[in-house]
C-alpha cells in the first residue's frame, strides 16, 4: 500500500510513448506526458495536432482506436466538454446526479450546486438555464463525483466573452479548493496563461513547449510577464504576436 507521501509525489497522470493512428495518419507519436495531483496544465495545439485525442484516450474513450503505449490516470476521472450534455427531459439536480445513487450522493449534488451558484435552481429544466448556467451544472456533475483528475474539452468555447471570464474565476476557485489533476484543452492562449500551472503545446502528436506558468494569482494580462509567456506561446502555435 503506498504511503501518504508516495501518493503526493507520485504523478497523478502519467502517458509513455503514447502513439494514436487514424488509419495511415499518426496522430499522436510516442508521446510523453505527467501530471502531478492538484496541477493544472492547459493543452494547446494547432487543429489536428491530437488536443483532443489525447483527452479521448486519458478518459478512456478511444479503446477500439490503432495504437500503443502507456497510460496511468487515477481511478476517479470525470469530463466536461464543449457543450453542457444536459438531458432535457431531466432537472437540474438528476442531471448532476447521472449514474449516482444514494443520500450521501444527492448532498454531493447539493454541495456542488451550491459551489456553482446554483443553489435553489435544483428543479429547473436546462432550457431554463443559460448557456452559462448549464455548464455550471456541467462543473457540478464532475464536483460531485470528487474526481482525481477532471478532462476538460474546450469547456468555455461556446460562451460569450463576458461569461467566459466569470466560469474562468469560477473553474479557478473550485480546482483550487478541491485540488484535482486538470487537463484542459483549448485554442485560448490567454485563457490557458490565466488558469493553468503548466502550459503544453501539441504540435504533430508531439509535445513542442512545456512551461510553467509562475505568475501569481489572480493573474493580469497587463503583466510583462503574461506578455512574455503569450508572446513564446503564440509562436510555438505559429502565429505573429503582434
């Protein structure tokens, strides 16, 4: 049984030689990746650079896909994606609830509603909500479910600018207070620099940048250093900062 210590140190997330093919094409090319618990790493990468196939595999969803290498995440993962996922013919609190049973998850359920901002709307329908209220619920689905390691797939991408800053404090505050391992993918090189400890860049299937983000929180994108970061990273994605 390994140790208090043993469990902190150890990576909470770890992918060797990880390699993905789509019929001829390789989409990830023995690729290497750790991520320790409680840190939070952004994925950027140009489109079809294996963002999104590399969450696929970590959650466990491309099992009859071609390809090889290892892959240790903890045994509790949870997903958010793009789009809520919401069940409309299901209230709030059911949606939050899928797949759990008993007192002791609906006052999980409860809790996570709660932390979100949600309380009070348990028995709303999603089409009662705004698209930014539904991926609260969407964070509170995974809270409740005390992930290890919460996948996060471009969970902002369909929101307004406005919305998007208030889920980023959101999404801050809560990894902050529950310390899951967090992988998120997104094309958002400022949000990845605002939220995340780490930033890797995907290009053809391989790590191209690593780096860590050492500026405190909450972070200003007036900072020379927020500049500096968003500056190496739009060039590791081939873009002119200008």
């Amino acid at each position: 049984m390994a140790t208090d210590v043993e469990q902190l140190t150890r990576p909470a997330v770890r992918v060797s030689g990880l390699v993905r093919r789509f019929g001829p094409t390789v989409v990830l090319d023995g690729l290497d990746l750790e991520i320790a618990p409680g840190e939070f790493v952004a994925l950027l990468g140009r489109s079809g650079s294996g963002k999104s196939t590399l969450l696929r595999a970590l959650a466990g969803l491309d099992k009859d896909v071609a390809g090889s290498g290892g892959i240790a995440v903890p045994g509790n993962v949870s997903v958010v994606f793009q789009d809520s996922r919401l069940l409309p013919w299901q209230r709030v609190l059911r949606n939050v609830l899928i797949g759990l049973d008993g007192r002791a998850a609906r006052d999980r359920g409860l809790a996570a509603l709660a932390e979100v901002g949600l309380a009070g709307r348990e028995r709303a329908w999603p089409v009662e909500l705004s698209g930014g209220e539904q991926q609260r619920v969407a964070l509170a689905r995974s809270l409740a479910r005390e992930p290890q390691l919460l996948l996060a797939d471009e969970p902002f991408g369909a929101l307004d600018a406005l919305t998007r800053i208030r889920m980023h404090a959101l999404l801050r505050e809560l990894c902050e207070r529950h310390r899951p391992a967090v992988l998120l993918v997104t094309h958002d090189v400022d949000e990845a620099i605002v939220l995340a400890d780490r930033v890797v860049v995907l290009d053809k299937g391989a790590i191209a940048v690593d780096v860590t983000i050492d500026l405190p929180k909450p972070r200003s994108h007036r900072d020379p250093r927020f500049l500096e970061h968003r500056s190496r990273l739009l060039t590791a994605l081939g873009v002119d900062d200008e």
